[in-house]
C-alpha cells in the first residue's frame, strides 16, 4: 500500500520544529539551515566547506540527532583504505567461514569529516555509493541505507596533506555550502549560552526516515513548466558561452537545479517551481559545477548570469 504524501500543512510542521530544534545547538544563518533540508528532501549530498571551528561538524551531529536515522562519522585521513569504511570479511571459527561486518558507510546519515584527506582510491569508492545508494562487495550488490545521504566537510584553505577534490567528486554534492563566521550578536550569545554538546543531548527526533522518503516522493510531484524548463537552460548554456569559463554547466548541473528547487518549492507549500527558487538555490547548486579560466569561484559569473537573463512571467 502506497503511503499518503505529506500536505502542506504536515511539511510546515516539521520544517518549523526541525530547524527549531537544530537552531538551539548550532549558530547558522536560517538559509544555511533551509538549504541543507532542501538538500535533504531532493536526496541530494551536501559538501560542508569552511575553516575549523565554526561547527560544521557539530551542524551534521545535530541534523542526524532530530533525524531519528542511522548515523556514522567517518573521519578521513590520508592512510584511510577503502576496507575502513565499507567493511571486510572476517574468518567466523564457529561457522568455518567469512562474514562480511559492515563498514560506517552503512547508514542512512554518513558525516564525511574533512573528505579532501583521504587517498583517490578510497574516495573513489565514497563517489561510487553516493551516486547508486549501493556498493559491490565480493560479487554481492548491497543495499547501504534508505535513504542515503552523505554530509562531508572540508577545509578550504588547508593543503598539507590534502588532495584536491577532482571535479567528478564534486558533480556527487548536490550543494556546496560555504560557512563563515558567525555575525557579532551570534557570536556572543554562542558564549553566553550552554555547551552545545550538552544541548546536543537534548535534541528530540522530528522526522523518521520514513517520513523523509515521503518528503522526497512529495517534492517528485512538483511541476516544472516549460518556461522554468527555458530558463534554466539559458543560464546552463550561457555558463558554457561565456568567454571566462573553462567549464560550464553540464546537463546533470541542470537536472540538480530542478530538483533542488522542486525540493524548495515543496518546502513552502507549492506544487509547482517558480524562477525564485531557481535563483535562490543558484550558487549552492551551480558554483562548485563551473570551472572558470585561471581559477576561482563562479558564484560572481552566476549573478551576472541570473540578472542579464529575462525571468519567465
């Protein structure tokens, strides 16, 4: 029997408590904190990226914790093997055989702690399960979690001992989102208030991952009409025009947009994308996407892009 999709009723009530609860751990912004459910309910990966210390660690403990879901962290490192967070077959005296002991990234929220450290053979099994949500283990194709999401960190400014992210690897993330430093008043209410670990202790689950799958089937039903269709096309082939890019949008950026933004508009309640959720989602989804000649972020070039582009009526 197929389960009743959430109204809209049902989706402002655990959008509400959800950020209310991660709001009392963590000091964010209330669009980073929308961007990430967003991400979320369009089953999409999200890639954490900013300098230690501002809770990046903390903001992914603390979705798992009101998720009421599965969740492992796996802390990468430059000797991490592949074997360290998919699992391995151990000899059973008593059965006379091997059995396979599952790895950490057997869960439905796995965090990625600090992803840029480890080697490309052990990311390059992390990109396999985050595109199929499975991986191929002594012949056997194994389920890892339903859903499947993966939230990595990375510090953007530390190189020794890192390895750059290959573009293949970032295409996984659904977003990248950047943090920074909290404002002045965050800041000193952050001191003035309780440890966040032992606030973390309190959170109470507002979403069982069945009602997360029922989000994603939910945000599946919205339409996209063909003048949304149109636009983001132009903004996606103007990105591979543009005589500063070395790499522009590929289909695929496309399809994430679209779907990152039926995520939102089924957040707030709509059945059908409108331009400003294109525009709102534009450079978590995009900017990591497009590779500029000699370097640097892309997020100016999609400003420009998104304002000297006519909006659909």
């Amino acid at each position: 029997m197929s389960q009743t999709l959430p109204d809209s009723t049902e989706i402002t009530r655990i959008q509400t408590s959800l950020l209310g609860q991660i709001s009392r751990v963590v000091t964010m912004p209330q669009s980073v904190l929308e961007q990430i459910l967003v991400s979320m309910i369009a089953g999409g990966h999200v890639l954490l990226e900013g300098i230690p210390g501002i809770g990046k660690t903390l903001l992914a403990r603390s979705f798992a914790a009101c998720l009421d879901c599965s969740f492992h962290r796996i802390q990468f490192t430059n000797d991490l093997m592949p074997s360290d967070i998919l699992g391995s077959s151990i000899w059973n005296p008593g059965s006379k055989g091997f059995e396979f002991v599952r790895g950490p990234l057997f869960a439905n929220l796995v965090l990625a702690d600090e992803i840029n450290r480890t080697s490309p053979r052990t990311l390059s099994c992390l990109l396999e399960a985050m595109e199929n949500g499975r991986v191929t283990i002594d012949g056997k194709l194994l389920e890892l979690g339903r859903p499947f999401l993966v939230m990595a960190t990375r510090n953007p400014i530390e190189f020794h001992g890192t390895f750059p992210l290959p573009e293949a690897a970032l295409d996984r993330f659904l977003m990248r989102i950047r943090l920074s430093y909290p404002g002045a008043e965050d800041e000193k209410s952050l001191y003035m208030g309780r440890d966040s670990e032992i606030e973390l202790e309190t959170l109470q689950a507002q979403l069982h991952p069945t009602d997360l799958l029922r989000l994603q089937q939910r945000a599946h039903t919205v339409e996209v009409r063909e003048p949304i269709a149109q636009y983001v096309y132009e903004i996606v082939d103007k990105t591979r025009a543009h005589s500063a890019v070395l790499l522009g949008a590929s289909p695929r950026a496309g399809l994430a947009w679209i779907h990152a933004a039926r995520a939102r508009a089924c957040l707030q309640g709509r059945d059908y994308v409108l331009p400003d959720d294109l525009k709102a989602l534009a450079d978590p989804v995009l900017s990591h996407r497009i590779f500029l000649e000699g370097g640097g972020d892309a997020g100016g070039l999609l400003h420009e892009l998104l304002a000297s582009t006519r909006v659909p009526l």
